[in-house]
C-alpha cells in the first residue's frame, strides 16, 4: 500500500515539473516574415535608442533559419552607427500587434533561447521590466504604465545595462533571469523591484555591445521565451523525492 503511494507521489512530482513552465511565446503559428509584428517591436522602434542605431538592418521577424522549438523562431539584426557612446538597443514589446506588454512573474525566473551566429560581436543581455501591477495572467497584456527597472544588470552605462555577457556562437543556450535574486540597476525607475500583484512587464529586452566601438551588424534568434520554476524549488524537490525513496529502502 505505502509502495503505491510513494510510487505514485514520485510519478505526480516528476510529471508536475515540466508542465509547470509557462510558455510566453514559442513563435510557431504567425506568418514568416513578419516584422516587429511579434511581441517584440524592430529594434529601430524605442526612441531611448534608435539614435545609436543605422536605419538598416532593422529586424524583429518571425523567420525559419533557425528554431529551438518547432521551424520557427524571431531573427533580430541592427546595426549601430559608428562613434556612439553608451550605445546600446532596447527591443521593446511597447503594444505590439501580437502579445504585447507580456506579463511576467516577479517571483519566478523568465527563461530564454538565444542562438548567435558566429559573425555577432559579444553582446550582453538585460531583462527591462515595468511596474504596471498587472492583475491579469502570466503573457497576458500588462499595460504600459509605470517605471522600468533593468533586471540581471548590476550598473550601466550612460542607460546601456551591464547584463549577462552572451559569447557562446552557433548553437542555442539558455539565458535565465532569475527575476528574484538578480542584481537590478534603474532605467526610468529607482533601481528596487516593487509590485503590488507579484508580477510585471516584460517591457524589452535590452542589449548592449560588449565592446562599444564594434557597430556590428548583430544578428541573433530568440526562441521559447517562458516562466519558469526557482531552480532552487527543483532541487528541493528532487532531493525530498530522493530523500524519501531512501527513507523507504532503509525502512524496507
Ligand atoms: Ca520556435
Ligand atoms: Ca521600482
């Protein structure tokens, strides 16, 4: 009767797991090609940095070069001009046609896929949220009131955020932003996470060169963006499964 049970405890916690991420966008199902059409607006769009940027390439588009998930994912490429300084690009979801102003956890980690080609200069990456107190469900539409706070960045430059240096090229990895225990650094906002509903918006995305004077052009893929479990709830709960499958062989 106890083996049961405990088989079936097992079984219930490996099986909850996986399903327990929430998928933001896995861009399958929009037409190729589209451009700024989905979630994320072309990196041109944000009037905080289309200064720093050459009107061409200017992409945010739903395309099949490269996919984690299914045949599709986003290709973004841009250019900066040359001689800028504290450069940086803000690909922002600012009331896109297609799942704009996502809605993230404040507690839980977002999960993304970057593919970067070899030709991409070292960049860095930075999670910009926005402290609308959004009441609705995780993807839904958040708003676009309130300040934004950079996420994953421990100071910046001019506004350019120091995030998580990407170097590895020419395959997928996973970046995660660990929204709970992430340095944060203040864009519009005071630099202190704050929400009232324990969530926000994913208002962009933002990179900046690793080396300011390299213009590019940057080219790289975005796929599976998601909420996704506290990797230390995992552990917790792998090792009280472990704990109790030892706990039944020494009883046994
Ligand atoms: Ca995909
Ligand atoms: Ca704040």
């Amino acid at each position: 009767m106890r083996r049961w049970y405990l088989f079936f405890a097992t079984a219930l916690a490996l099986c909850a797991v996986p399903t327990f991420a929430q998928l933001l966008t896995d861009f399958e199902g929009y037409t190729l090609g589209a451009n700024g059409q989905v979630m994320f607006r072309t990196p041109t769009f944000s009037g905080s940095t289309s200064g720093f940027l050459e009107t061409s390439p200017n992409l945010s588009q739903v395309n099949n070069e490269q996919a984690l998930s299914g045949t599709q994912s986003l290709k973004v490429s841009f250019q900066f001009k040359a001689n800028q300084t504290n450069p940086w690009v803000s690909l922002t979801t600012f009331n896109t046609a297609n799942l704009p102003n996502p809605i993230i956890s404040a507690t839980l980690p977002l999960s993304l896929w970057v593919y970067v080609p070899t030709s991409t200069p070292d960049f860095r990456l930075t999670l910009g949220v926005r402290e609308t107190n959004p009441a609705g469900n995780i993807g839904e539409n958040g708003g676009t009131s309130g300040a934004i706070e950079f996420v994953g960045a421990p100071t910046k430059s001019g506004n350019a955020p120091a995030g998580k240096l990407i170097t590895t090229k020419n395959q997928w990895v996973q970046v995660i932003f660990d929204i709970p225990n992430e340095p944060v650094v203040g864009f519009t906002g005071n630099g202190v996470l704050e929400t009232t509903t324990g969530k926000f918006v994913l208002e962009c995305l933002a990179i900046t060169p690793a080396n300011s004077s390299v213009v590019g052009p940057y080219t790289l893929y975005l796929d599976d963006l998601a909420v996704v479990p506290e990797p230390a709830t995992l552990s917790i709960l792998g090792l009280g499964v472990a704990g109790l499958l030892l706990r039944r062989r020494r009883s046994g």
